[in-house]
C-alpha cells in the first residue's frame, strides 16, 4: 500500500485517541513513526497496526476497520479529493459504479496501486447487492465503514450493509476475496410527533419482519450454493453478451468471427508516449485519451513535487530533533561548567558582569597527581590520555555523588578522590589534596570561551595546602580544621606547624578517614 493509507490510519488513532496512543500502538507493530504519500510500504505493515490497535484497544477487527473506513472518506475529503468523489455520481449506486474508474484514474499517479474493485448487482425484487473484490484478505469491514460515510455525507441518507457470502475466486494474481453484501438506503426524514398506533399494527410490523427475515435466508442460501461459473464460458460468448451490434466502440463481424474494437491507448505520461514511438496526433482527435494524458503529466509533475516535498519536510523534521538534541548536549554542557544563573544570562545573549559574586565562606580543593611526570615519561601518549580520560570521568562522577560544583562538600569529596587507582599500572595512585576555608570571588573570565573562575587569597592558601602536602593524604588548613572539628564526621591528625609562603608558620592536619561512612559508600 501506499504511505497514504498508513499515514491516514496513523491520523485516525492519534484524532480519536491521542498522541500517546499512537506512539504505544507504533512500538507495539514495530514501525516507523512517519510514512511518505507516495512510497510504497508492505502491506503486512497496515495489517500489523490493525491486528495491535485491536489488541490493545481491545475491540475487535470489524469495529477497527469500520472505523478506519469512515475516517478514509474523511482523510480523502481533507487532502484534495472532495470535488472529484462528489461528481462520481448524483446518488449512492452510481458514486458506487464510479468507483473503479476512479482507482482507474489515479493509477494514472499510483502506479503501483492494487485497488479493490465493486460492483453493483439490482435484483428483480428491489434489493441492492454490492459485490466486492480484493487481493487482500480480512480488510472488507472497511467498505460498510466507507459506503455508510458516503450516503450520510453525499446522499444525506442512512445505509445498513450486511454480509450474505464471502469467498474466493481464482484470478491471475492469486486468489481473490469476493464478498457480497445486501445494502438498504434510507432516506432521513424530519421526526414527528409519534401519532397513535392503529388496530393490528403489530400484527403487521411482526409480518413484515418475518418476511425480511425470510428473504434474507433465501439470499444468503442462493449465495452459499452459487457456483462460480455454472458454464464454462468462451471468451467471445461473454463479448457478445456485452456489445450490442452496430453500436459504441464494438462491433461483431460475423463472417470473421472476431471483433472490431476502436481502442485508445493506456498511456500515463507523454513520456510513455514518446517510449512508444507515438504522437498526440496518431490518437484520434475526439479521444479524450490526448486529454488525459496532458491532464496526467501536469499530475505527474505536482505529485512529484509534493512528493520532494514531503521528502524535504521529513528531513528538516530529523534535523530539528537532531537538533534539538544537541542544544540539549550544549545546555548540560554549559551548565556543567558554570552556575545556573551565569549559564541562564549567556543563554539570552546577556553580557556577563566580570564579578558574579562574592562567598563569604567556602571550602577549595587542589589535587596532584604525585610524580605524574615520571608516569608520562614511562608510558605512550595514548595512555597517558586514556589515564587522564579515566580519572576526570571518576572526577565528574563523584562531584555528583557528593553535589559537589568548584565549592561544596570538599572534605568528603577529597576522601573519594584518594581511592583512585592507577590505570596502566593498576596500582593506587599517589595523590595529594589541600583543603583551605575562606572567603572567595566569583567571576566569569573570557566571552568566547568563558569560564567561572574563583579569586582570592583563599585560593591561594588552599593550592600551597596541596603543594606543602603529602602523598595520600588530606591536607587541611587551621580554618578548615575549624570547621569541621565539631561535626564528629571525621578523624583528624595534627600535623604540626609548617612554613607556608607569604604566611609564616601556620598549624595543619589531615584528615584520616570518615568515622560514618565505608570507602564504598563514599566513592557510591
């Protein structure tokens, strides 16, 4: 089928039951999310919607397809068809007789179109039967759906389809479904004023439903025990039985036993046209072929416009939600990099202020790796950024862990930091850490590439805690100690008094291990 049936059936589900009934039914049948008008699909993807959107609608296959075949009318009106469905016909049987040469026509565009085929049978005691053909099976719920649509629509009339017989008939494609449905139109009238029921009237209703039913039967039996082809048939007997002597296109030539058919050619394009060595001139000039194949190129070219189109829409729309992804890549980047309220102004094109902020008390951490140029020295530039790559990936993670962002829970983060091992050697690596408390100031640096740096003398004290330390151990300055003291959180060593650069001497500790959490609680 067509991407157009899909993309209808995908409309219906979406106007009757939402955008998220959609998406559940798509991942359900395991299809793609959009279908192109003019591509081809396989059938087995339509079914395969129909069959899920049963099971999880829970309704059965008739009402589905019931409903599908009155939202198909709707769909076809809504995209450019409803003038040409209109003149099919000034009433339901000739719009219904119409029906193939329509699908005749627009095979002239849908060249790959295998469209189901009707056909109307009057019988001699008024009642109406429409006989419908098709290469698919189980899909003829769809018709009363389509043809009930139309009569309430066109005809402003009221149509009751029930099946007599459904079978198959050998054809050259296959085997083909032959269903025969009795129709009864009813004209929509006016409600009135029920008015009293007369003497007998029941009587009446009782018999006239009998005999309904009673023909019903005799239908359905005639049907169920109709042979095919009672006859075997020659192909000149069925032409005769057709054409009228003398008249239309045909004539029978009886002393040659043949026909003389005026024909025109089945042509789509003047391409075709040109592919068999023709002209419009070679077709007669009152045929209306020349018109239609004129008619059909300016088709042709609209529906292959439409078609890029769509095909141009559909790549823009990738392209947005690719997009889209990517600002959303970009957004947690920037955000990871700089606080939400610096990250918010850049957004909006606002000009960042040099100064963001001043804190009054925060914590700093510097780390080292120890010896790290010996470690580069002994190793390929391949591992050394491998190595790297492995510890600033365990760094991101564990400032989530500990909520840690350039300043916040340092003393716990530090700890974490220390269980890092050594990814050439597998051995521990060696780390030193100074931690310092004071007041800093923010600022974002740059307008290229900015970056949310910290100032002060803060700063300053906390990079000599990490210089002035020791391997695999926290070092931390006397106002950190200050802080942390009281909490009872941590084991703490004093160190001693050390000269420290443009301070003196000054009295530090390390911080020896957390006393209410493991090493694995701590690096989660």
């Amino acid at each position: 089928m067509y991407g157009f049936i899909n993309t209808c059936l995908k409309s219906l589900v979406i106007e009757r039951f939402g955008e998220e009934t959609w998406e559940k039914l798509r991942l359900m049948a395991g299809v793609q999310e959009i279908f192109m008008t003019y591509e081809i699909y396989d059938d087995v993807i339509t079914l395969r919607l129909v069959q899920e959107a049963c099971k999880m609608l829970d309704i059965s296959s008739e009402v589905v397809l019931k409903l599908f075949g009155e939202y198909i009318f709707s769909f076809c009106k809504m995209s450019g068809y409803d003038t040409m469905l209109r003149t099919l016909g000034g009433n339901l049987v000739e719009f219904i007789e119409n029906l193939d040469a329509l699908h005749s026509y627009l095979a002239l565009s849908y060249e790959a179109m295998n469209a189901p085929s009707f056909r109307v049978e009057r019988m001699d005691d008024g009642w109406i039967l429409l006989h419908y053909y098709s290469d698919r099976k189980g899909l003829y719920h769809i018709v009363p759906g389509i043809i009930e649509a139309v009569a309430k629509d066109f005809f402003d009339s009221e149509v009751t389809m029930t099946i007599l017989n459904q079978s198959e008939e050998d054809e050259r494609t296959g085997k083909k479904e032959h269903v025969v449905f009795h129709m009864v139109q009813k004209e929509k009238v006016t409600k009135r004023k029920a008015q009293p029921r007369q003497k007998g009237s029941n009587e009446e209703i009782q018999a006239e439903k009998e005999d309904m039913e009673e023909t019903m039967k005799r239908l359905k039996a005639r049907y169920a025990s109709l042979q095919l082809c009672p006859r075997k048939r020659s192909a000149w007997e069925l032409v005769r039985s057709i054409v009228m002597l003398g008249q239309g296109q045909m004539m029978w030539m009886e002393s040659l036993n043949c026909m003389s058919y005026l024909c025109s050619p089945k042509l789509r394009s003047l391409q075709e046209l040109e592919e068999r060595g023709l002209h419009l001139a070679d077709i007669a000039q009152h045929d209306t072929t020349r018109d239609l194949i004129l008619l059909n190129q300016q088709r042709l070219a609209e529906t292959e416009l439409s078609n890029q189109l769509e095909r141009k829409k559909e790549e823009l729309r990738i392209l947005s939600r690719n997009l889209e992804i990517e600002k959303q890549k970009s957004e947690k980047l920037l955000y990871a990099m700089l606080p939400t309220h610096v990250a918010n102004q850049l957004k909006e094109g606002k000009r960042v202020e040099a100064v963001s902020g001043e804190f009054k008390v925060c914590t700093i951490l510097f780390s080292d790796v120890v010896t790290f140029t010996n470690i580069c020295a002994a190793c390929e530039p391949i591992q050394i950024v491998n190595m790297l790559n492995a510890m600033y990936s365990r760094f991101d993670r564990l400032t989530n862990i500990h909520s840690v962002y350039k300043f916040l829970n340092q003393a716990q983060f530090g700890k974490s930091w220390l269980s890092l091992t050594n990814p050439i050697t597998g051995q521990p690596i060696q780390i030193r850490v100074g931690l310092h408390t004071g007041s800093v100031l923010a600022g974002v640096v740059g307008e290229k590439m900015p970056r949310y740096c910290l100032f002060g003398d803060t700063v300053n004290t906390a990079s000599w805690m990490e210089s002035h330390g020791v391997p695999d151990h926290i070092h931390l300055s006397p106002f950190t100690y200050s802080v942390l003291k009281d909490k009872g959180i941590f084991e703490i060593a004093e160190r001693g008094e050390i000269e420290v650069k443009g301070k003196g001497l000054m009295r530090t500790y390390f911080l020896l291990k957390n006393l209410q959490k493991s090493d694995e609680q701590i690096i989660g």
